[in-house]
C-alpha cells in the first residue's frame, strides 16, 4: 500500500485540516509508505496567497505537520515545486482529461464564485491533483470529504491513462473516516475553511482564548425541546466531541440533548476543555520545533527521495505515450 496526500500552504493548519486529513495522515504512517507533500503549486491558484506569504507559509505548514506526529525520516514529506516531474504528468494527464468533468468540479464552481479574477489553474486545478497521486503509483489518498469528487475524477483519468495506453496507474482510493467534514463554527452550513475569514476557522495553534472566544460564539439553536433534531451547529459541536472526547462524556450530554435539558454553554465549555488536552502536545511541540529543525535541508531530502520514485514512472509515461 502507498499513500499520498498533499496539503496547500495557504495559512494556518486548522481543525478541518486536522481532522480531516492530518491526524489520518500520522495513523497510517504505521501502515504503509506514505509520502506527504506541500502543494504550492495548488496555492498559487489563490490569488490571495502573495509571494512572501507562499515563502512564509511552507515553513510554517511543514513544522505544523511535524508537530502533529508527521515524521520526515519515516514519511517522505515535500515540496511539490521541488519535484518538476508533477507539472510535466499533469500536462500528458491533462490530454486524456474531459473538459466537461472538469467544468462539473464542485470546487472550482464555488471557488471561481469567490475570486475576482478567475484564472486556467484553478480550472486545472483537479488534473495536476491527480498527477501528484499518479506520479506515485499511489493506491490511498487521505483526505476529507471535499477532495471526494477530485479523487473520483483522478480515478476516471486513471482509467483513461491505463485504457489508451496500457495498465500502469492504479485507480487511488480516497481514505475517509470521521472528521472529514468539520463545519465552520461561524456558519455550520459551510466548511470550516480559511477563505471564508478567521471567524469561519479554528487554527491548531491558535492563541487560547482566540479558540475559546470562537468555540462560545458557534451558533447553536433554541434548544430545550425533548427529542428535537439535532440543528447543524449542534451536530458539528457534537461531531468534534466525539473526535476529542471520551465515549461517555459524549453520551451524557447526547442524553441531555435528546431529554432537552442541554444547556449549550455546558458543551461548549466541555468541547473547548477536551479540544485543548487534544491539541496541547502539538502546540508544545510546535513551539520546539520552531528553533530546531533546518527546513531547507529537509525539504532536499524529502524532494530527492521523492524523485527517485516519480523518476522512472515518469520515464515510462514518456515511453508510452511517445515522447521517448
Ligand atoms: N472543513 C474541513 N473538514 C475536513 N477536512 C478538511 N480539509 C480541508 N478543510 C476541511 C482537508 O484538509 C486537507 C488539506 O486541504 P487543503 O490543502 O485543500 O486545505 P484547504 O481546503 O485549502 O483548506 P481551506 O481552509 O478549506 O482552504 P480554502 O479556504 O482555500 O478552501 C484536505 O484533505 C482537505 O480535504
């Protein structure tokens, strides 16, 4: 089994990030070899995303996975600018690549909805997706549930890749589990995401009481109604309990809820208390690590052991497509 999953360095890592993909991504370091790459090509569809930002933002990205249990000497973690053979499949990868699925991408409607100036990137945006996957003959891709629809569409230029020129790409599966949906705290009927503002995100590193201050203001609903249905906000308090918290804390408070003697802020403080004990041994580590890791060094290490495995598929993608 080999996995890959890539992340963008456009800010802060935050829960959705976390619980979605990271926290999967340190489990399966047991399991398989796992390669875990930075996308900055992918932030660079953002047009909010400028160059001091980009050079900061990688850094800083790369000592938050560190500090979450992501371990360079096991896992090959790295740059995708640093491994040209990315941008080079995603070309041959675009060709067997339907322009209509990529018109029909989820993302790319409601992104294009938010910027002003809608560049080709963020349109292509799922193909050189799929050759960060493919280059590695990857068969597990980690990731929450908004990448579904990119991994199912790398599947689909997999199959067409292998039915035009031969069997070489395995079709990647994506690995989905709890937590791979986390709502924004500030609007539950949209993903916890940072391009929505810092009111629509919890950063894992984030000061104390920031975290405190957002968890009190999720928006919740009346409550108080025996046997009511859960209302999103609520759900999404009780999704990431469930992620941080012992089963039968979670369980006393589902019966509260269901016997409509809830009291919102009792959860809240609750969710903040076992989110905090989650999140205290990476912000320590986070801030050792800060002084004590040359990330340039290892961002060349990571690049070259990466390479030795896009290398060759690389060559034999020439090959068969022509071109060698
Ligand atoms: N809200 C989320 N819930 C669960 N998983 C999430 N992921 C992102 N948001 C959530 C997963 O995190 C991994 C890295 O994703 P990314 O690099 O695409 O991060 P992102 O989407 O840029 O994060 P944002 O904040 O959502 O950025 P914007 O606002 O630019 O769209 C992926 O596996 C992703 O599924």
């Amino acid at each position: 089994m080999r996995v890959f999953s890539g992340i963008q360095p456009t800010g802060v890592l935050h829960l959705g990030n976390y619980f979605g993909a990271v926290r999967r991504w340190v489990e399966l370091q047991e399991q398989a070899q796992c390669l875990y790459c930075v996308v900055d090509y992918h932030a660079l569809t953002n047009e909010a995303t400028g160059p001091d930002e980009l050079r900061d933002a990688w850094r800083g990205l790369i000592l938050d996975l560190m500090a979450c249990g992501i371990d360079p000497e096991r896992s090959i973690v790295f740059r995708q600018s640093d491994v040209p053979e990315h941008t080079e499949l995603c070309w041959i990868l675009g060709c067997v690549t339907s322009f209509g699925d990529l018109a029909r991408m989820t993302q790319f409607k409601e992104k294009s909805k938010e910027q002003v100036f809608i560049n080709a990137s963020l349109f292509y945006y799922p193909v050189l997706q799929a050759a960060d996957i493919l280059l590695y003959l990857a068969d597990r891709v980690p990731v929450g549930e908004d990448q579904v629809q990119h991994l199912e569409l790398s599947r689909r230029i997999a199959r067409r890749f292998n039915s035009r020129f031969g069997e070489l790409f395995p079709e990647p599966e994506a690995v989905v589990g709890q937590g791979a949906r986390v709502m924004s705290f500030a609007d539950p009927s949209r993903k916890m995401s940072k391009s929505a503002g810092p009111e629509h995100y919890i950063g894992v590193n984030e000061p104390e009481e920031d975290i405190l201050r957002k968890v009190k203001a999720g928006v919740t609903d009346p409550g108080l109604t025996p046997g009511q249905e859960m209302s999103p906000g609520v759900a999404n308090l009780f999704s990431i309990l469930e992620l941080v918290a012992p089963p039968d804390i979670v369980s006393q408070f589902r019966e509260q809820h269901s016997e409509g003697g809830l009291l919102y802020r009792d959860l809240k403080q609750a969710l903040f208390q076992q989110l905090m004990e989650e999140l205290a041994p990476v912000r320590r580590r986070r801030a050792e690590l800060e002084s004590s890791v040359d990330l340039d060094e290892l961002m060349m290490a990571g690049a070259h052991r990466a390479r030795e495995i896009a290398e060759p598929v690389l060559a034999e993608v020439r090959t068969r497509v022509g071109l060698a």
